[in-house]
C-alpha cells in the first residue's frame, strides 16, 4: 500500500468509529453481549428475520450509548432501489463527518463483503493468464480502477455459532483491508467442479494462508453469487474483533414474547411498553456508568 494510503486509513471516519465501539465494548462488555443475544434471538422467529432486526437495533445502540456518535436507519429507503450497500449512516458529532455502514448479519464461515454491483472485479482478474505472483504484481490489481471500492466499503459484521446449542457464542469482526492489501502475495483461479458452479479468484500472503475471495462476476449473477467475500474462520488473521473475541451468549424467550403481544396490541400498549423500555435503558446506563 502507498504511504499516503496508510495515512488516508489511519484518518478514516469509520476506522475511528470502529476504535470507539471496541474500546466502548471493552469497557462495558454486557451492554454488547445483551444486544446481540437479542438480535440473534430474532432467529427463533426467522432465519433472515435477525439480519433485517440487526440494523435497527445497532443504529439504536449507538445513538444510546455512543454520545460521540449519531445514527440513522437508511437500510429501507427506497426499499430495493437503493443506490448502495449500506445500512445506516453515521455522523461524528464532533467532527461532522458522515459515513455509511453495512450490517452483516451471519454465520461463522463464508461472509460477502460486498455484491460487487458493477461487477468489476471478476472480468478484471478474467483479464490475467494465469496467477499473479509477488507483491507488485498484486499491488497493480488493487492499484486498478476496478478494485477502486476494495477499501471504501464499510462492514460491521456480527457472526454467531450456534453449532453447540448449549454454548452459543458471537463476534463482530472487521475485515482489514489494510492488511489484507498489505499482506497479499498471490491471487489464484479456483476452477468449477464439485459443488462449485462457478469459478472464483482467490488472495493468499506469504504463508499460502487464504485472505479473501473474489466470486463469478456476471451482472446476471445472482447478488449472493459473485462479489468480495472472505471466511471467518479460514482467514480470521485477517479481522478485528470489535467484542475482544468470542462472547457467549443465550437466546431471549421473553423477547420472542414480547414481539408476539405487540403484533396483536394496539398503539396505546406499546406507548406505555416503550416508556418502561425507556427506563429501563436508563437503569443501564447509569449501572454502566454512562
């Protein structure tokens, strides 16, 4: 990466913001772990139903306990004619500046980064004939214009591990783009066959360990098919984890309940439920010293 890269990263308005939220939630793990158990509660109702659920209660989380910090749902507008990824926009009250972040709400394993929508990248490694070896030559993919967003997309992604359902367990890990940049020696095709249906170019460093990937990039495609992505577990060198690490957590029945009386009460019952919410939230503010 160029110097004036690594400065440009180190002023990033969402690199600080990210820095704040990890040094927020090492100072007050419960506030972290009580949200997310409840966003990924909203599984029980739905298997897509916590990601949706995930961007309302993170922009709500930050708005209450981030007072450097102020978010706004935008995920919806226009419902599917949204001009980007993102799911909120954040502004740092005390510098101004205003940024886009995407939710991501998933499993551990593979994670998309980003759909990719001008489907640049792909037809871009296409162009190569073989592997690009050696860090200048990777240098030159990412210098091009095509991987031009490679370190502008912003993606707070919240995994979790329900494989022992008595020991469930979550993370939110960031993805260096920094490093992975930095640490790229290779770019290799892996070919169809199997269960692949379609061809992907994947980055490795100097220990041949996988960084990320980049998927079939045909416009008719589908969004889940091509794009950047990466694996949580195969290149976990390669994030920061915003949580310290992996934090269990259990599922909120109550929670499921609640949501259940609300859809069949009226607009009265959820003023005088809010207020009690409200007060609630107060309680743990105030027991965490915020």
């Amino acid at each position: 990466m160029l110097e004036k890269d690594k400065i440009m990263d180190e002023k990033s308005p969402y690199k600080d913001f990210t820095n704040r939220l990890k040094l927020l939630v090492s100072k007050h793990p419960e506030l972290i772990t009580t949200t997310l158990s409840n966003i990924f509660t909203m599984r029980l109702i739905g298997n897509k139903t916590h990601g949706d659920l995930a961007e309302i209660a993170i922009n709500e989380f930050i708005n209450q306990y981030m007072y450097d910090f102020h978010s706004e749902h935008v995920g919806k507008t226009n419902y599917r004619k949204k001009k980007h990824e993102e799911d909120i926009k954040i502004i740092n009250e005390i510098t101004k500046d205003e940024f886009l972040v995407s939710l991501k709400a998933y499993g551990v394993g593979p994670l998309q980064l980003s759909t990719d929508k001008g489907a640049t990248m792909f037809p871009r490694l296409e162009c190569e004939k073989g592997d690009i070896l050696g860090r200048e030559n990777v240098h030159r993919i990412f210098e091009d214009p095509a991987f031009s967003d490679f370190r502008n997309i912003n993606v707070l992604p919240l995994i979790y591990d329900e494989k022992n359902k008595k020991k469930m367990k979550c993370n939110i890990l960031v993805f260096d783009y920094e490093r992975a940049t930095n640490n790229t020696c290779r770019i290799s095709k892996i070919g169809t066959g199997g269960r692949r249906k379609h061809a992907v170019w994947r980055f490795y460093d100097s220990d041949d360990a996988y960084v990320c990937e980049v998927r079939y990039g045909s416009t008719t495609a589908n969004a889940e098919q091509r794009g950047l992505w990466t694996h949580t577990k195969l290149g976990l060198k390669y994030f920061d984890s915003i949580t310290g690490g992996w934090i269990d957590y259990s599922h909120n029945h109550i929670l499921v309940k609640l949501f259940s009386h609300a859809l069949v009460s009226s607009s009265a019952g959820h003023t005088s439920a809010l207020e009690r919410i409200k007060e609630d939230i107060a309680l743990l503010k105030k027991s965490s010293g915020l």
